[in-house]
C-alpha cells in the first residue's frame, strides 16, 4: 500500500503538550482542598450547621442537598480519571464484554499472511507502522464501535473496529485510513488511557449536563413552582450550583477538545487534508449525541476550520496555548461569578468587584501550576521525542514524529502568555479581600477554586 506524502509544512510538527494529562494532574492537586471543601457542605446541610434547624427542617431545603450532587463535578471527575489511568485492565475487560470484542490476529510466515481477510491484514500493517504493538479487536455487534482506542492495561494498547468499518476500507480505503490515522494520533500520545472506548472520564463528562438538569435546575424549577418557604433564603446557593457548570468542565473539555484535534492533525500529515475532511464529514452525527459529544469532540466546525489551517503556523500555536487559555478562561469565568455571590451576601458592587479581583490575584494567579505550564510550554521540543517514546513511537522514520528543527519563535510567542499571566501574579496585591467586610476574618468567605 502506497503511503500518500505528508501535507505541506506538516513535516516538521510535533504534537501539542499533554494537557489531557496535566488536567487530570491538577484534579489530583486540588483533591485535599476538594475534601475540606466537602466535608463543610456536608456538615452544613445534613446538620443544623450555621442554618438553623428550622431552616434544616423545611422541604425546601431538601432541594438545596440534591443541588449539592450538582458540585461533585471535580470529585467525580478525579475519581473517573484515578480508575481510568490506575484500572486499564478492569476498563479493558469490561470494554471488551461490553462491545464483544475480540483479538484479530495476523499470522505472518515466510512473509505470507495466513488467516485473516486482505483488510484486516491492511489494518494490521498500517497500525504496526505508526503504533507498534496495537493490538486489533474487531466487533462483531451491529452497534459495535466504528473504529476507537482503548486500553487494556497500562501498556495494551487496543484498536476495536467494527464490520462496518472493515467494509469502508475495502469501498474508500483512503477514508477508513484518515480515520485510523486519528485514532493513531490518541495511541502515540498516551491519551488512550484517559479517553477512547469505555473511559469513565469522558462518559462522565459527556453525562455531565444530564446531571446537572436533574440536580441543579431541576430543583430550582421546583423551588419556584412550590413557593417553598425557605427558596429566598437558598437563592446565593442556587446561583452557586448554576455557575458551577461552566468552571467545572473548561479544563477537561478544553483539554479533550486539544486532544481531538491534535489527532486530527497527526492524519493530516498522514493522509493529506481533503481525505481527512472527508472522512470528518462521513462521521457526522446527529440528535442528542451530536450535543453531548460535543464536550469531548470539537464542534465540526472548528474541527473543519483547524484542518484547513493545520500547516499553517496557527495550527501549532492554538495547541501549544490550549493550556494557558484554558487556565485564563477558568479565572475569569470564577472571578466573574464571585461578584454577583458577594453582591447577594451584602458587598456593594464597586467592593464585590474589588474583592473578586483581589481574590482571583491571591488564588488563581500565582499558583504554580501557571509556572509549570510556562515551563511545558518552553520545554516541549526538548521533552516531546520522550514523551512520544514513552508511548511506543515507532522507530522508524516518521514525518511527525521524526520533525526537523522545532521552530522557536512558535514557542516563545505562545509562551507570553503565562509569563504575562506570572508577570501581573507578582504585583502587589491590592489587599480588597481583607477589606471586604463579607470577606474578612471571622465571616463567611467566597473562595475562588
């Protein structure tokens, strides 16, 4: 089989930082925060606590402890990550049962294949050369995975196809290439631990919204219906929950997101754009998946728009600055919905703004994690070829993942940002937290997380 050449001025990229793995890093950072966190909820609201009993006591309360399921996001979320990164053989034996699964196997001898059909054979072949050690599974269900990654255990690294896509390879092999070329690209980063077939991290994030309809709105819904007695007293609760969804999924969407189109670059410089737009087009869906996959899957459009440019220098870049961006969006995302919580708790505006501002300095800027992702950032084309190593990356020579000198400027233009970002960090506080009267010692206080 002829392998098409790689597509323009792909031949030098490398793939972006692992930020689907330092996402998961920093749940893991944040977990004794997380605890303390909820060891005080739970305290409050299955106890008389600061409440009262009679507030305790009324049936609108009993909404407030089912909103409390909505903000168990983060602990959910690391606790899917720790079983998905620490349990790859129980993931990948219940992967397995669950899509019937089985080992294709190709039987070389005197370099004669034996057994299997010319496709799987093809198949085969093309995953030795980009993921040596892959091993095929094939479904033979008829809602069987197309074609997708999975784990079964910390080195098993598994492609499951399905008839269907066996099928495509002999009707548009140039298509069902671009799409295992993809799946490739998740195989050669590690990403296959954390996200692919049967991952409880991405199932959770795709069920997330179901969660938060059930648990959040659902209770405001009735709170509002019913007048309940106690409904003015939760409204800072209530806000709470519902501005908790946009905080708790911009890291690992975006990180998701990072991981999807890096993939879809890695085809690209394999197979050529058009071949890969195409097969984005033929695996369009549609309905209520369509907007649940788009947690964990960039929008087509976005996808489209980044393999149009993906030789092009802003390809690199919007990879590179995933992280970053990722961290900024997440700051002023709490930053901003602290201002109306300390509002309702009694801070006049112009204070609630302040404060936020203050808090958001002393709490989201100048932890390290921003240090350590402007060191990532500098030090991905000295950390890329072990890190691609560590994954199994063939040997052989490769157009990604051989490149020729990484170009600098790239990286010292995405690297502003953090150092920005560290730069305003280590100017003087303005002290308005301390100030706040809602804010200072002794009272409730509104931490940014």
């Amino acid at each position: 089989m002829k392998r098409p050449p790689a597509s323009g001025g792909l031949a030098g990229a490398l793939p972006p930082p692992p930020w689907l793995w330092l996402a998961m890093a920093s749940y893991v950072q944040d977990a004794p925060a997380a605890f303390v966190w909820w060891r005080a909820q739970l305290l409050d609201v299955w106890t008389a606590g600061e409440y009262g009993a009679a507030t305790v006591s009324t049936s609108g309360f009993a909404a407030l402890r089912v909103m409390l399921v909505s903000q168990l996001a983060p602990l959910l979320f690391l606790a899917a990550g720790v079983a998905t990164v620490l349990l790859p053989h129980v993931r990948g034996r219940y992967t397995e049962w669950r899509y019937h699964l089985g080992p294709v196997r190709v039987d070389l001898r005197d370099g004669a294949a034996y057994g299997p059909s010319p496709a799987v054979r093809s198949v085969q072949r093309l995953l030795d050369e980009h993921a040596p050690g892959t091993v095929l599974t094939l479904s033979t269900r008829a809602r069987g995975p197309s074609i997708r990654v999975y784990a079964r255990g910390w080195r098993g690294r598994r492609v499951a196809v399905s008839l269907g896509f066996l099928a495509l390879w002999e009707s548009d092999q140039d298509r069902a290439r671009a799409l295992l070329l993809h799946e490739a690209g998740h195989l050669v980063n590690g990403e296959h631990l954390i996200t692919g077939l049967g991952s409880p991290f991405t199932r959770l994030i795709g069920a997330w919204p179901v969660l938060f309809l059930v648990c959040a709105v659902a209770p405001l819904v009735w709170l509002t219906v019913t007048h309940a007695p106690a409904a003015p007293l939760l409204v800072a609760q209530v806000l709470t929950v519902v501005v908790r969804l946009p905080q708790v999924l911009i890291l690992p969407v975006i990180a998701l997101w990072c991981a999807e189109l890096a993939a879809d670059r890695y085809a690209v410089a394999n197979a050529g754009r058009r071949t890969v737009l195409e097969a984005l087009d033929a695996t369009r869906t549609s309905g209520l998946r369509q907007v649940i996959g788009k947690l964990y899957h960039p929008p087509s459009a976005l996808r489209r728009w980044f393999i149009e440019r993906s030789h092009r220098p802003v390809a690199p870049s919007l990879l590179l600055l995933a992280g970053p961006i990722a961290l900024l969006l997440h700051a002023v995302v709490v930053t901003c919905a602290a201002i109306p919580g300390l509002i309702l708790l009694g801070d006049a505006p112009g204070t609630a703004v302040a404060s936020s501002l203050d808090l958001a300095h002393r709490d989201l800027l100048i932890r390290p994690r921003w240090a350590i992702v402007l060191a990532v950032v500098l030090l991905w084309p000295l950390l890329a070829r072990p890190w691609l190593r560590l994954w199994g990356a063939p040997r052989i020579p490769h157009p990604v993942l051989h490149p020729a000198p990484y170009r600098l400027r790239t990286h010292l233009a995405a690297a502003l940002l953090p150092a920005l970002v560290l730069a305003v960090a280590l100017l003087p506080r303005t002290g308005a937290a301390e100030r706040d009267p809602v804010l200072r010692p002794g009272t409730a206080t509104v931490e940014a997380e």
